[in-house]
C-alpha cells in the first residue's frame, strides 16, 4: 500500500495542553486540512512532549481527547491522515534516545523555546524540557517526512532536527530523509489581542481565544483586542507601524475568506470598533461548527478510541522500518 502512493509525507504534531488555540488553528490545524488530499499525512498529538511541564493525569487524559475531537471536527479525515497519540508508539521514545547521543548541549542550550519555558517554569527546569527538540526530531524522522508544517516559532526546532539528520546520515549513510518545514504566508504567527507583540498562547489567556469558547466570550475578546496608539484611526495593513491592526486583519482573513485589499476597502472611513466587531463575528461562525461537533465526538468514546487505535497501529508499522534500519546501522540488535 505505502509504496503505490508517490505522495510526499507530511508530518505534524500539537501538543494537548490546555485548549488549542485560534493560533493554532490558523497556524496549523487549517493547513493540515488543505493538505489531506495532495499529501500523505500523520498527525500526531505530543502527550509526551507535554510533560516536560507539569500535568494534571485527568486534565492531561480530557485535553488529549479533546485535541482529537478538535483535529476531527475541524475537518481532518481519519481515513485520509494517520492521526495518533505519540506516547502510544514507542518507537518515538527509542528513537529519541539515540538521537540524544547525536545531539549537542550546546546546540540544545541556544534553543528559544527551552530558554522561554524555563524561565516561565523556574521551578521544574527537567531534562525533558532540555531535550524536547530531540524528541520532536524522533517524531519527524521516523516517518521518513518530506514536509512539516509548523508555525513561525518551531522553525528553529525543525533546523535541529536537519542538523541531527544529516549529522547521522554522515556517519551511517542516507537513514534519515532531510525534512524541510512548511511554513504558510498567512498566519504564522497569530498574536496575542491584548500584547500584538507577543504570541497568541494558551499560557496567557487573556489575549487568546480558545476554540470552544462560548460566542460571547470570543466576542468580548475581540471588542477588547488592541488595536493602535497611532492617530490614523483606520484599517489598513501595516504589520511594523499598526501589529495590532494587522494581527486581527490576518485572523478575518482567514475566518472570511478575504485579501487584506478587501479587508481595506470594506472598512474604508469606518473606525476600529466597527472592524473588531465584524471580526468577533467572522471568528464566531467558523468556530460554531468546530465546537459543535467537538462536543458531539466527545460524547462517543468507543469511535474516538476506534481512530487512535487504528491511527497507532499504522503509524507503528511505518515508524518500525525507521527503527529497525537505525538499529542495524549504529550497531543494536534488533528484536
Ligand atoms: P503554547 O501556546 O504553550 O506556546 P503552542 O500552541 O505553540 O504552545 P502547540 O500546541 O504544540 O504549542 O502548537 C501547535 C502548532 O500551532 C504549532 O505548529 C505552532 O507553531 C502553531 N501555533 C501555536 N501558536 C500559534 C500562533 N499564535 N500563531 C500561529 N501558529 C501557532
Ligand atoms: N514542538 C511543537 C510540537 C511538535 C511538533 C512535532 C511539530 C512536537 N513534535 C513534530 C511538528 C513536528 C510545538 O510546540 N508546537
């Protein structure tokens, strides 16, 4: 089956915590439906990688249920992408732990991410947390991935994970394909509503709209959102001079479908409050059918554990060849 289809392999993980994000739905839940079609997809949810910061084991087990239900809902086929909890094939962990010998503290020690969270989690600086990116190159390379979509903030990660590839192909031969990232034009990198200079994140709430909020909610959030100090009072896109304006131009571009010319054009002579409503109202009606069918699934228990089983299943049968060659090749006798 795996070798009649000559599509590329795309490969992409979220982690469980907390609630996704507008962010990540613009940055990475909505590519991963345009790509199902043209690309041989898994999509994996990094329950293990959400570790490295402390979890509560219930919330942990709903926010890895809920996660499923959302890639579901918002329009992922189970039969067209391998969708899969990463913990359940361990084939990631076994490869992260020869990649940690491949990989340097001090390549690890420049990461961003590492430095952010811990700062932000002074008090649990674990070597998971140091080592994350190793193991978000196992995830990666396991599956022989020509493209991985990802936000703006991981292409640093995806860069590791090239210089371990072919730091391992330079020993033992070509194992690893070199995987190059995938990043869209448009929404990137959504920011916070209430800091435009910081990253929408679900670690500070207040600026960030959650995929099920309540309609209320998101509308409140966006009749909030900062928009400018600057006394050209208008709509138009100007990320340097105006992120707060071009922040929520972005999100209704992509909750409405328009180009930022017509974005412009509709709100020509009309003020900020105007435009934020009618971005409140766009992100509203392309969330409703998200959260209503995301409640509908979590309700069915038995289908959920039917897609991740099979999703497991087949993801461990691709990622055992990786395996297997890896063993070979750095000396390890395989099962
Ligand atoms: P945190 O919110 O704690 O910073 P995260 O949302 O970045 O974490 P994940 O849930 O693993 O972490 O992210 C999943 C995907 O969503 C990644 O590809 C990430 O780049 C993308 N993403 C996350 N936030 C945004 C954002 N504000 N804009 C665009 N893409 C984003
Ligand atoms: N680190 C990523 C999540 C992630 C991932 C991956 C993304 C884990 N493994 C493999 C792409 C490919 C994040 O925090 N967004």
């Amino acid at each position: 089956m795996e070798q009649q289809v000559q599509k590329k392999r795309i490969f992409s993980g979220i982690q469980p915590t907390g609630n996704l994000t507008l962010g990540n739905y613009i940055g990475a839940l909505r590519n991963f439906n345009l790509l199902q079609d043209e690309y041989d997809c898994l999509y994996s949810i990094v329950d293990m990688h959400a570790m490295t910061v402390r979890q509560n084991p219930a919330e942990l087990r709903k926010a890895c249920l809920r996660t499923m239900s959302i890639f579901l809902a918002s329009g992922l086929d189970p039969r067209k992408n391998i969708i899969y909890f990463q913990s359940q094939v361990p084939q990631h962990a076994e490869l992260a732990w020869i990649l940690n010998c491949f990989t340097y503290m001090g390549e690890l020690q420049r990461m961003t991410q590492f430095k952010d969270k811990a700062a932000k989690h002074a008090d649990n600086i674990n070597a998971g947390l140091f080592t994350y990116p190793v193991l978000m190159a196992a995830d990666i390379l396991l599956y022989q991935t020509d493209l991985v979509p990802i936000g703006e903030d991981q292409r640093q990660h995806l860069e590791l994970c090239r210089d371990i590839a072919n730091r391992f192909n330079g020993v033992y031969g070509d194992v690893f394909k070199v995987p190059e990232p995938y990043i869209a034009k448009v929404g990137a990198r959504i920011m916070s509503l209430n800091a435009p200079e910081s990253k929408m994140s679900k670690s500070s709430p207040e600026g960030c709209v959650f995929l099920l909020d309540r309609p209320e909610d998101i509308l409140r959030k966006f009749k909030r959102a900062i928009t400018d100090s600057d006394t050209e009072r208008c709509v138009r896109y100007d990320p340097e001079h105006k992120p707060g304006v071009a922040n929520l131009m972005q999100i209704y571009g992509s909750a409405a479908g328009k180009t930022y010319a017509e974005i412009e054009r509709e709100f020509d002579g009309q003020g900020y409050g105007a435009f934020k409503a009618a971005v409140g109202e766009a992100v509203v009606e392309k969330l409703r059918p998200i959260r209503e069918e995301t409640e509908r699934l979590l309700a069915d228990k038995a289908y959920l554990e039917s897609v991740y089983r099979a999703g497991a299943e087949k993801a461990s049968y691709i990622a055992g060849k990786t395996l297997r060659k890896v063993y070979k090749k750095v000396g390890l006798l395989a099962k």
